[in-house]
C-alpha cells in the first residue's frame, strides 16, 4: 500500500515548469533531486523549473514520507510525468525539430494539447515474495550496505570518551547527486553515533519520564564530529535499472554505522584491559556514557 508515489507537472505558456510531489522535503535535499530529475528528462535547466508547496488538493493521498523511499517513489512519479508530457510534444517536435522549447510549448497550447499531466509510480509487486507465514521470500526491493572503521580514545580516571577518525563507505548505487547522499550519510552516522553512545533515557518507577530536555537528556551534535570525517561512495557498482537510475535510499542505513564507534570505545577497553594483564572479553553497556563506561573500567582494571 505504501509502495506509490504521485507528482504533478504543470507546464506554463511562457516554457516554465512547475512540480508538485507527495514526498516532503525534510531538508534531506527531495526537492533537489527531483529538479534534477525534472531537468534531465525534459533537457532543461533547473531555473525553469520550480517546486509547488506541498498539498494533498494537488497531489492527492500522499503516503509518509520515510523509510527512504521518497526519491524512490516521488521521483519515479516525476520521471512519468516527464516522458508522458514529452510523448505529448513529439509530434511537434518531429515536425520542429530545431524549435526551441518555449516555441514546442507555445505551439502546443495553440493546438489545444494539454500541458498540465500526472505522473504515478508503484513499487511493481512481483518485486516482493515474501511470504510472512514461511518466512521465505524477497522481502524488500534492494539493501543499502556500507562500513565504517573508527578510532577512539576514552580516559580510563573518567569513562569520556572522543571520537577521533571516523571513514565510511557506502553503496548508494549510482548516486545522482553525491553531494547530497554523502550530507545525509554524514548526519545519520552521527545521529547513529549519539543514540549508542550518549543518549540515555530516564525513568522514574513509576513509568515517569525523567530525561526530558536537554538538561538530562545528551545527544551528538557538531562539536562531536571526528576531526578526521570521511564518506565515500563505493565505486564500480552494479547497475539496478529497475529502480530510479539505479540509485538507491539512504536516509536511515547510514545509521547503524555509527555503532562502530561504540565498538571503538569497546576495543580501547579490552586493550586497557589486557594491558593490566586480563584476559577474556569486556562487557560494555548502551549508551556508553561515562558512568557506564566507568562500571566496565572498575571491573577490568
């Protein structure tokens, strides 16, 4: 149900170009990709096009925006109504094939050809197999994978820790735009990285919650990111035309990257931990704040 997507593409007699979509733009650069998209499937420049503010009387029954999905969805909607709108001024263009676009659009609305046309997309379903009673299947159209190495340093008199490099590389498939993938990988590490390592839910015994603001309640902010922060995007992929130019989501896999540096914290523990002459391994309790980093150091050193 929740594998669609729909778009609106209004073009104006001057040769302007308006988009309406149902992905929202949360500020993980949507809208910037689908003007790029909108751009490479008419052959314009992004300037003439523009983005519609978001309202379910122009792109009606929108689904949530999440699970990255919205380029997935939205943009394959945008790219619909692209290729519908130019099977509508082929004529015309095959008949001018030197007109500009402005002129294509003006002969267009003169021969009555309506310029406003709906893109939809959905998920195909024979995508998904999966069968939740046997477990067996295909469950999810592709996965986003990446790695990440980091190196921290923790103080053993005060169970603080520092994160110090951090490298990460990720298979988005063919990103079109990397600029924007390698931000949103960025962020999500680092909010990865504070949910495991500093953010520390409280309650009372009475179910109260006792960490609500951010006078008991830490997260990751930019003052922690690693002096030495690199993202890559892994090269010489394979090639998933059955999705949007063979790009993949990667809003929240990034995420899980950022439990390396809690696997850093662990390894800086166990080596204080043999070098005081331990053996075995270590237990080290989320979020690795400094009164449970210090409960792991009383008991190996």
């Amino acid at each position: 149900m929740y594998g669609q997507g729909g778009a609106l593409l209004n073009i104006f007699v001057d040769g302007s170009v308006q988009l309406s979509v149902a992905g929202i733009e949360l500020g993980q650069g949507l809208h910037t990709k689908l003007l790029q998209i909108a751009s490479h499937e008419l052959g314009l420049p992004m300037s003439r096009i523009r983005m519609a503010q978001n309202t379910n009387l122009t792109v009606p029954n929108p689904i949530p925006t999440g699970g990255s999905t919205g380029a997935d969805l939205s943009g394959n909607a945008v790219r619909d109504a692209c290729q519908k709108v130019l099977a509508k001024l082929g004529p015309l263009k095959e008949a001018q094939p030197k007109a500009p676009w402005e002129m294509l659009v003006g002969m267009a609305f003169a021969s009555r050809i309506n310029l406003s046309t709906t893109g939809y997309f959905a998920v195909p379903e024979e995508k998904y197999t999966y069968d939740g009673a046997t477990g067996k299947g295909r469950r999810f159209w592709y996965y986003t994978t990446g790695a990440t190495m980091s190196v921290a340093e923790v103080d053993l008199l005060t169970g603080q820790h520092t994160l110090l490099k951090s490298w990460t590389i990720l298979d988005v498939g063919e990103s079109p735009n990397p600029a924007i993938d390698i931000a949103n990988i960025e962020a999500s590490f680092i909010q990865g990285y504070g949910f495991l390592m500093m953010e520390n839910t409280r309650f009372d015994s009475k179910g109260r919650l006792l960490s609500k603001d951010h006078d008991g309640y830490s997260m990751a902010t930019i003052a922690d990111c690693p002096e030495e922060f690199e993202v890559a995007l892994l090269r010489g992929r394979r090639k998933f035309e059955q999705i949007l130019y063979s790009s993949k989501g990667i809003g929240e896999p990034p995420f899980n990257n950022g439990m390396a540096v809690y696997f850093a914290i662990k390894d800086a523990l166990l080596s204080a931990h043999r070098a005081n002459g331990g053996k075995g391994t270590v237990n080290l309790r989320t979020p690795t704040t400094p009164s449970n980093v210090m409960e792991t150091i009383e008991k190996i050193i």
